[in-house]
C-alpha cells in the first residue's frame, strides 16, 4: 500500500509531465511558423474544404433559427425557441460539428479558435490563413443560403448581423466578446488537452461536449448585449449578406474581441496552467 508521501510524489510527477497515470507523456513539438511544406499535402486542402462546409451549416442551421424566432417574437406568436432554444442551436451545432470535423481539420469552425491555435504553435500560419479563408467564405455561403430560401423575412429580421444593443455601449459590446470567447477558447484547449486525457483517461470527455456547451451557455449571457459573435466568421458572414450599414458599424467588435479574448485564453492555458513558457527555459 502506497504511503502518503508516495501518493503526494505521484501526482507532483504527473502535473509536471512525467508519470501521467501510468504512462510517460511528452509534448508533440511545436508546428513550424510558416509551414510551407504542407502545400503539397491533400491532407491540408482536405481539412480546408472541412472547415469551409462546417462553418457554412453552422450559419445555416444558426441564422434560420435566429431569423425564426425574431419573427415570431415581433408577431408575438408562441411556439418559437425563445432565447434559450437559438442559444441551444449555436451550441448544439457546435458539439455536431466538432464532432464530425475534429479528426479532420481539428473542428475549428471559428478565426479565433484558429487564430489560439496559431498563438499555440498547434497549427501553422499557412494552415491558420487557410482556415480563416474557408471558414468566412463558408459563413458568407451558409447565409447566402438562408437568404435565398427565407428571403421574404431575412431583410425584415435583420439578417441574422450581430449589432450592439441600443441600451449598450461599444466599449460594454467589445468586452462581452473578450470574456465569451475566452471561454470559448479556454474550454477548447482543455477540452483537448493532449496531456489531461493521458491523466485522466479514467474520465471519458468527450471533447465536442463541453466545447458546445461552451457556446451555449456564453450565448444566453451575451445574446441580449450583441446577439453574441465569438465567431468572426458568424459576424461576417450575415454583415456580407446583410450588407446595410448597422451591421457594418460594429463589425470590427466582432473581430478584435475574439481575437483579444482567444489570445489571452491561449496565455493563460499555455504559460500559466501549463508552464510551457517556463519549461522550455529549464
């Protein structure tokens, strides 16, 4: 039987890499910056055209229930999602896409998903560009769709463009975008955490399971604020499509506060939970 100060050894050796329930565990290197070598892989090209029809039946699937449920509420019919069946949409097409992508692309789906990753060195910068490319052209096609099916209410119902509040300031819109998408971008690289499923594989996580309910629950805290983006492509997308000046105006929140809040959550899980930056100067 183990003594106490054994127990106590094991788990000091298994949040410092060594013994990791049983098994050593190391790293995967960083990928390359540039990475100019993946052009000539299929592999690259494959996750791409992932991405691209990911994150089109994302803003397909999202903004139809959006535009749905607006029209309903301003007729003041019942029978629509309400705010917690459109933040169900967003999050539970996130878990299915996640899901179907991961082992793809990665299951991005998401700039600042990608741009973390990129921080990460998890990715490289050509891939990352690659991915940005696919992911808002897919989102302006996603919402293309769903104009052209739904054209009689799409113009009427604002097209599905994420807007600050009126009772809102820009300083208040492009805060609640830092603080959703670093939690978006802080379940990811938990949830995905190479080294915490090797420690925990007693613990069966599905990865796409809390990433979707990530979403979830930051949309129906930041809905009422900006319609909730956390998602440059979501945000350009219906901005494409829409194309009325509303949606323009506000569209650079939609793109730094991601990206702000997607680099401090890779900070913060890289060189504070787990100390890459102080391990690599050892």
């Amino acid at each position: 039987m183990a003594t106490d100060h054994e127990i106590v050894q094991r788990e000091e050796n298994a949040v410092d890499g060594g013994e990791v329930a049983g098994r050593d565990y190391a790293d995967p290197a960083p990928q390359p910056f540039l990475g100019a070598g993946e052009l000539r892989r299929w592999s690259l090209y494959r996750a791409a055209i992932a991405e691209f029809v990911a994150t089109l039946l994302f803003l397909y699937v999202t903004v139809v229930t959006v535009i749905g449920h607006k029209r309903l509420q301003q007729e003041e019919e019942d029978g629509g999602v309400g705010l917690l069946g459109v933040a169900w949409a967003f999050g539970g097409m996130i878990f299915l896409l996640v899901y179907c992508t991961a082992g793809i692309s990665g299951g991005h789906v998401n700039p600042a998903v990608t741009f973390g990753m990129l921080l990460a060195r998890k990715v490289t910068l050509l891939r990352a560009a690659l991915y940005v490319a696919a992911q808002c052209l897919g989102a302006v096609c996603g919402v293309g769709l769903v104009r052209a099916l739904n054209s009689t209410h799409f113009a009427r119902h604002g097209g599905g463009a994420n807007l600050v509040d009126a009772g809102y300031s820009k300083g208040d819109g492009l805060a609640a975008e830092v603080v959703g998408t670093f939690v978006l971008v802080y379940t990811v690289f938990s949830a995905t955490d190479a080294k915490r499923s090797a420690r925990d594989s007693h613990i069966p996580v599905l990865a796409p399971l809390p990433i979707g309910f990530a979403v979830f629950v930051v949309h129906l805290a930041t809905i009422p604020i900006t319609g909730t983006s956390i998602n440059p492509a979501r945000s350009f997308g219906a901005a494409v499509i829409y194309n009325q000046a509303t949606a323009w105006n506000d569209q650079w929140i939609f793109w730094v506060g991601p990206l702000i809040g997607a680099a401090i959550a890779t900070l913060y899980h890289e060189h504070v939970l787990r100390a890459s930056a102080l391990k690599a100067r050892e």
